[in-house]
C-alpha cells in the first residue's frame, strides 16, 4: 500500500446548541486539541454533560441536557459507519448513561456538517428540530404528540417534502417511562438508558435532518482499497455470514443448548418447551419478509417480519435480545407474539430488554404473591401476569407505554417498582445500577458479568468482548487480532474469574469504549470476530481523517471515556456498593445442561478489587484516583 501523506491536523467539532426554554438554536466549535481527546460519540457526549451539568441534576428536569453526537468518521460509505450516541444523565440509572444505535439518521446527521447537537432547557410546547444544512430551527409538533412512531414518520416527510431521516419518541418517551428509547426509520433504536424519557421531558418529539451527501474521505483510494474485500470477508467468516443470515437471534439456541439462555426472570438458563420456537432459524423460515441494512452496510442484519393482521413490516423484526426478553425471559415460545412485542415497543418506543426484564419481574412478583390481584385490578381485562401467556405481556407493554394502572408502576423499571411493591420484591429485579440485565448470563461469561458491575451506566452487553474468544485456538484470526491488545493464554472453559480475565474485561472494555466514541458498528469493526480487527481501525482513521492514530491512543480514549463517566458518577453519590451483580448469579442454575452453574461470591470481589487497582480506581470508593484522571488528561474542565 502506498505510503500516508502527512497526518492532516485534528478537525474541530462543529456543535449545534439549540435552547428549547428560549426556543434558540446557535452554533458553537470544540477545538481540535480537545476533540482530539473525545473524538466523537459517546466520549464527545459524556465530555459536553460532564463539563457543564450541575450535580445531582433531575434527570427528567429541564436542568438535564440532551446530546446526540457521532463522530468525524461517521457518514464515510464504508461498513459500519452509521452510528449515532444518544447521552444525558439516565432517568433510569441515575448515571451518566448513553446509548447507540445505527440506521441512515447517523450518516445523514454528519453529512448536514454536524458533530454534535446539545438540548437544554424545556420547550414550552411539543416541538421537533429540523436540520438543514447550517440551517436549523424548531417547529411546533402538537400535532405529532400521542402519535406512534410510524405514523409520526409519514406526517414529517409529507410535510417537509424532501428526503429527511427523523429520530424520534413514542408514546412511552411523552409519558416519561424511564426506559422509552429514541428511533428512526420506526426500527433503529437508541435504546437503553431511557433517553426517550429525558426527550420527553423537554418536551421535544424528533430530531429532523435532510438527506446530504455524505462527506468525503481524507484519502477516498486508500479507505476503498480497506473496505472493497467486505463481502469476501463475510463469507470467510462464519460468525459474520450466520449474522446476516438469521440476525443477532442465530445466537438464542446456542445459548438454550449450553444451557445459559435466560428464562423465566433468569431463574433458569434453558428453555426446552420454547427455544427452537423462537430462534433466528426459525425467524428465516417462517415470519422473515426481508433484511435490511444500514447506511454503506453489506451485512445486512437487520430482520424486517411479517404476520399478516398481527405484525406490520414497517416496525421490523426482533433481534436476540428482544427474542429473549419477551420469550425465554417471560417464558413465551410464540414467535409471533414476541414480534408483536417488538413492534409495539418500536411504536411506542420503549428499549426491549428493560420492557422484558421489567415483564418478567412482574411475572415473578405476581407468582410470589408480591404483585397482587389488587395491584392489578383491572387492568389485564382477566388476565393473570404468569410466565407463559403472551397475551399478557402484549397488554403490559400496552399499559407501561401509555403508564395506564399497573403499567405506571412498571413505567419506573423494575428496581423502582419492586421498592415500592416491598415485601422482598428487590429479590426478583434482576438490575445493575437499576438497568435490567441483557441476554447473557454472567454465570456463562464471569468477564462480562464483571463489566456489568463496573460500567458506568449499568448491564451492557455490549461495552467489552465476550468469555468464549479466549477459548479459541492460539493461531485463530480471533486469537491473533486479539493478541494486538495483550498477551493471552487463553482458557480451557468460560467460567474462570482470574487475573487473565480481569485483564480481558479491562483490555476490551476500552477497545468497545473506543468504538462507542467513534461511532463504530461493533458487529463490522472490533477486538476478535468482527469483519475488521484493531489494525483495520488503524487504517481507517488513517484513511478516513488522516488521523495517524496509534493503538495505545485509541485505547487511551476508550479508556478515558469510562474514567469521565465513573468520575461522574461519583459526583453523583455511586460508589463500590453500586458496583454488584444481581443475587441470583451466585446461586446454582436449578436444572438443565448447566445446572449448578454460579460465580463464587467471593472470587467476583477479588475480581473487583483487581479490576479497581488494574484500572487505576481507589479500591474502597471505586472512583478513579486523581493519579489516574491525570494520566488520562481529564481536567477539572471537564468536570
């Protein structure tokens, strides 16, 4: 390959500022040494709230702010490209939390000349922003207001009359359900976090940008010469070829068949009378219309399902998580019901997996007797809240978006809602910092269940790479990538929680953190089993900026993301008491292939007090230290 010009300075961030109480919008510019430092995202994102946010902020006060940022590699027409961070302080967590999701919406945002846009304030009425160009100003949105998202689509395209991507709340985003997500195109979801609640609240319905084109490339040949062998790439790769096959939900029978699939509120990981019902394998043989992708993406993942006079193509198709918190989490093994699940939450906009998890939770408070046939009175019309009837989860999640009887309980997530139901209700949430678990089990993968505890905003499956890549062989490509981020021995099994683990969890956790901040589809650009590994992000903030980045500072700015946000969060009052796993994972799973499976108590506190010392955090607290924050160049500016 030829050699690289000489490295182009850093750009600058563009900002838009748009006061929602004043109903003003402005412009303001992050110069290059500090973007640098947050270069896009979720760490530009956390570096904007951090710097200015009062502490101990309302979440869902006009005082909290609202930011969307992508990154300067964002839009460039290569794979995985397309991402968008939603952040502002959680409703749900209480954290600094974010959250990603991919579509057209991103690509299009950057194309308008956008880095980041921040909300402040409160608007006096339903309004939406509309981004053309440089141009941008609010417009009135009472007529959106109550309306689901697909519905919502259709009147902003026919009223603006020109190609424009729009993200948006639901329903459940107006009515402040703590875990209401944000989505475009009715399908791509913002999820986790409840950063609908936080839109809702200010009382803004979308975000508008039209169609641009898309911005050019620092070096158009090279970063072609880096992404023209895609498809070959996905058909060398078994993982990525399955992925586009039968979706993120290929995974579910894998998971049933090791016996780590969470069932009925994760007191079982198997699901015998239901798994095969409600795979991928199943989903593509039976309900599947077509696959659609994301802006510059041949991989194609995304499941778009139909059921006639049940289920709308146009809201999309469930992924694993979804397929797992409305099914094996509540125990349901009708396919068709959990797609109803998953377009009635991307109608309303409510995150899927908190919705399941907080079902679930009810399921189980009501099998306990904690959640009473007073509690619910009417609201079921005769249906009972037990594991196994999908109609009953279909008409919660009807209730928690419109906070309807005991669907406003629900509403506040299951944390909140078991501490107001008593009775030892806190014992079947099954939350990190109050966000409901995703669909692994840390009884399967130790180093995951670590990065739960320790993320900064909660259970996240997605902040780090998975247990089972270390028991790949040495000479795998999965092994060798993994390899540029240390030294690995590698395990004969998932479940130990050594050093060697703890290493793994901190190592990938600031790789993901690092993806998360520019913006990069963690599907296509990764640590291990993705389409490209670390030395292709290298090339392609090479190619794509004329960034000449090296490994070390890439990881220097996952890291840094992660000790702003923990330093946040220790403003706030979170300590090592919030860094805990759910009480269920140290017990033995009752039955199935693993039964008895369990992380040791003891061994997850040692682990923690390594992860601390290994992240540079004080081991009592669980904040970084001032030695580190320095290291890491994260002044009193920005916090």
């Amino acid at each position: 390959m030829k050699p690289f010009p000489a490295a182009k300075p850093f750009p600058v961030a563009r900002v838009l500022e748009v006061d929602l109480s004043r109903g003003t919008v402005s412009t303001s510019v992050l110069l290059s040494e500090t973007y640098r430092l947050y270069p896009g995202g979720s760490a530009l994102a956390a570096y904007l709230i951090a710097r200015e946010l009062k502490p101990r902020v309302d979440a869902l006060s006009p005082d909290n702010m609202l930011v969307f940022a992508v990154s300067p590699l964002t839009g460039l027409g290569a794979p995985g490209l397309s991402r968008l961070v939603v952040a502002a302080k959680s409703p749900l967590t209480g954290t600094l939390g974010d959250s990603q999701g991919g579509g057209f919406f991103p690509a299009y945002l950057r194309a308008n000349g956008w880095d980041a846009v921040v909300f402040r304030g409160r608007a006096t009425r339903p309004v939406y922003l509309f981004i053309d160009g440089d141009k941008a100003e609010l417009r009135p949105a009472e007529h959106l207001w109550g309306k689901v998202t697909g519905e919502v689509e259709d009147l902003i395209r026919a009223e603006i009359g020109h190609p424009v991507e729009v993200a948006q709340i639901g329903p459940a985003g107006e009515r402040l359900v703590r875990f209401a997500c944000v989505l475009s195109r009715a399908t791509r979801a913002n999820g986790r976090n409840g950063m609908g609640a936080v839109m809702g609240s200010k009382n803004l319905k979308a975000v508008v940008v039209r169609k641009a084109t898309a911005r050019q490339a620092a070096d158009p040949g090279r970063l072609r010469a880096l992404t023209a062998d895609a498809k070959r790439r996905m058909a060398e790769n078994a993982g990525m070829d399955g992925l586009g096959r039968d979706g993120t939900d290929g995974e579910l029978l894998g998971h049933h068949q090791a016996g780590f699939l969470p069932t009925r509120n994760f007191s079982a990981g198997w699901f015998p009378e239901g798994a095969e019902k409600i795979t991928g394998a199943t989903m593509s043989a039976t309900i599947l219309k077509e696959r659609e992708t994301c802006f510059g993406c041949p991989v194609r993942c995304k499941r778009v399902v139909e059921v006639p006079g049940l289920v709308d193509p146009r809201y999309g198709g469930p992924e694993y998580e979804t397929a797992a918190s409305f099914g094996s989490y509540c125990g349901v093994s009708d396919l068709a019901v959990v797609a109803r699940a998953n377009q009635l939450c991307n109608m309303y906009g409510l995150d899927t997996i908190s919705c399941g998890g907080t079902i679930a939770f009810a399921m189980e408070a009501y099998q306990k007797g904690i959640l009473s046939k007073d509690d619910l009175g009417d609201d079921l019309g005769g249906l009972e809240p037990r594991f196994g009837d999908g109609e009953a989860v279909l008409k919660l999640i009807e209730l928690i978006a419109n906070r309807e009887g005991v669907g406003d309980l629900l509403a506040e997530g299951s944390l909140r809602a078991a501490r107001k139901l008593g009775r030892g209700a806190e014992d079947s949430s099954v939350t990190v910092k109050g966000q409901e678990l995703p669909a692994h089990m840390p009884q399967y993968k130790p180093s995951v269940g670590l990065v739960y505890a320790v993320n900064p905003f909660g259970a996240d499956h997605q902040s780090s790479e998975h247990d089972p890549v270390l028991t790949m062989p040495p000479d795998s490509r999965e092994r060798e990538r993994l390899a540029r981020l240390g030294k690995w021995r590698g395990e004969p099994d998932n479940f130990a929680l050594d050093e060697e683990k703890v290493r793994f969890a901190h190592a990938t956790q600031c790789f993901y953190s690092m993806m998360d901040t520019l913006c990069l589809c963690q599907f296509v650009w990764g640590p291990a089993w993705q389409l490209y590994g670390p030395d292709d992000v290298l090339e392609l903030c090479r190619a794509g900026l004329g960034w000449d980045a090296s490994l070390d500072e890439l990881m220097r700015v996952g890291e840094r993301r992660i000790n702003l946000m923990r330093a946040f969060n220790a403003r706030e009052g979170f300590t090592r008491a919030d860094d805990r796993l759910p009480a269920r994972v140290f017990s033995g799973l009752p039955d199935g292939p693993a039964k008895g499976a369990h992380i040791d108590r003891e061994t997850f506190e040692r682990a923690l007090t390594l992860y601390y010392h290994l992240a540079g955090w004080d081991p009592e607290t669980g904040a970084p230290t001032p030695a580190k924050l320095k290291e890491l160049s994260i002044g009193e500016e920005a916090l």
